[in-house]
C-alpha cells in the first residue's frame, strides 16, 4: 500500500508530467530535424543543381573565352592589314601628290558642286590658295588670271561632259593652256572635275616674234614693191637675201 501511494505521489505526477514533455519535446525535435534534414536536402539537391549550372556556364564562359581570344586574333590580323592598306593608300596618294607635282603642271580637283578637293602646288601661283580652302567653293577664290569664265566653263563641262581646252593670260603676264577635264572613277563614274593650266608663255612669246618677224618681212616686202631705185638686201653671210 506504501508503495501505491508512492507511485502516486505528486513528485511521481510531476516527474511523469517531465517526461511526457520531454518526450513530446523529443518528438517534436526529431520531426524539426526530419523537417530540416528533408529541406537539406532539398537545398543541397538545388545546390548541386545550381552548381552544375554554374559548371555548365563556366563551361560556356571557357567556350566563349575562346571563341573571343580567336576573334580578337582574327581582329587584330584585319587590322594589321587595314593598317597595311592605310600605310599603302597613304604612299600611293604621296606619289601621286609628288609626281603631280613634279609635273610642274597646276592642277585643280574639283567634287560635282565645283568644290575644292585638292590641288597641286604650282596651283597656288594662279588661285590664291591656302590648305583650309578644301571644300571651298572655287567661285569663292581670288583668280591670277585676266578671266572670269572658269566657273561658266566648268558647269558647262559637267553639263556635257565635253572637255574644253582655251588659252588664258595671267594677271603677270603669264599665259597658260587651261583644259578642263570630267573627272572619272575607276568605275566610269563622273565624279567633279579635273582642270589643268599648263605654261605656254614661251610658247606665245615664240608666236609673237614669229607674227612680228612675219609682219616685219610683208612690210620690207611692201616697201621693195612700192620704191623705185635698185635695192640688194644681204644676210651675215652677204648673200643676196632681196633685191
């Protein structure tokens, strides 16, 4: 009976009343660690997950790495070779300038609006030009020469495509063969004008001294003709030159 009562006891209730507690706290763990070890592993299946993406993006990183390590090669051999063509076009258009030059021809470039492309040095003699004066209208520019119909002639020759080809005088008295010329590509194109002024003035001054020469013999001629007494004319070696 003792020990009934002991079993009983409020110390027993209690220490039962602990152990259900414990108990339940105890189911209650091992349920939050079954519920944590399920999410886990959820989380390490996602985290294996993710990895092999990232894997798989590091893969194609690589991939991309390459391919852009072989476009930049591809890059920098294209612009080796751009840079080849540049230093080329660039000689090319050195040789062109100093053979032009050597010419001793003034030369003109003119686009289809008879603007100012480019010209030779001797051109500076006859327009007053300046290297700011590209893409200058030529009608704008102060002319050496006693003409003003370069810019009529020129729209002409665009007009027909027709060369024109005169003499002009200089303002110093220098006279120059003035040709205007269409400007073609290498594809047939028109595309502005070329105009070129070439010396003649020796030429003219040659010309001139024939015509007065010339001029010179009909009016001693003349005067043989129209006198009435004999006459001999004799050149530097006293042969009879007139009589």
């Amino acid at each position: 009976r003792a020990s009934d009562e002991t079993d009983d006891s409020p110390h027993t209730r209690e220490l039962e009343r602990e152990l259900r507690h414990t108990q339940e706290s105890l189911q209650s763990t091992v349920e939050e660690l079954e519920t944590s070890n399920e999410e886990l592993k959820s989380s390490n299946e996602e985290l294996q997950s993710t990895n092999e993406e990232l894997q798989s993006t590091n893969e194609e990183l690589e991939t991309s790495k390459e391919e852009m390590q072989s476009l930049n090669e591809e890059l920098t051999t294209v612009n080796a070779e751009l840079e080849s063509k540049v230093d080329a076009l660039s000689r090319a258009n050195d040789d062109m300038q100093n053979l032009l030059n050597s010419t001793d021809i003034a030369t003109l470039f003119l686009d289809d609006d008879l603007h100012i492309q480019r010209y030779t040095e001797q051109a500076r003699n006859i327009i007053n030009l300046i290297p700011t004066d590209i893409g200058r209208p030529i009608g704008d520019l102060v002319s050496g020469l006693r003409y003003d119909g370069v810019v009529g002639d020129a729209q002409g020759v665009l007009r027909t495509l027709e060369r024109k080809e005169m003499q002009v005088e200089g303002r110093d008295g220098t006279w120059y063969l003035m040709r205007i010329l269409p400007y073609r590509t290498a594809d047939n194109v028109i595309d502005g004008l070329v105009i070129t002024f070439i010396d003649i003035t020796d030429t003219k001054q040659a010309e001139a001294a024939t015509e007065a020469e010339q001029q010179g013999r009909a009016l001693l001629q003349t005067i043989f003709d129209t006198i009435q007494v004999p006459a001999l004319v004799l050149d530097a070696d006293l042969r009879v030159d007139k009589a």
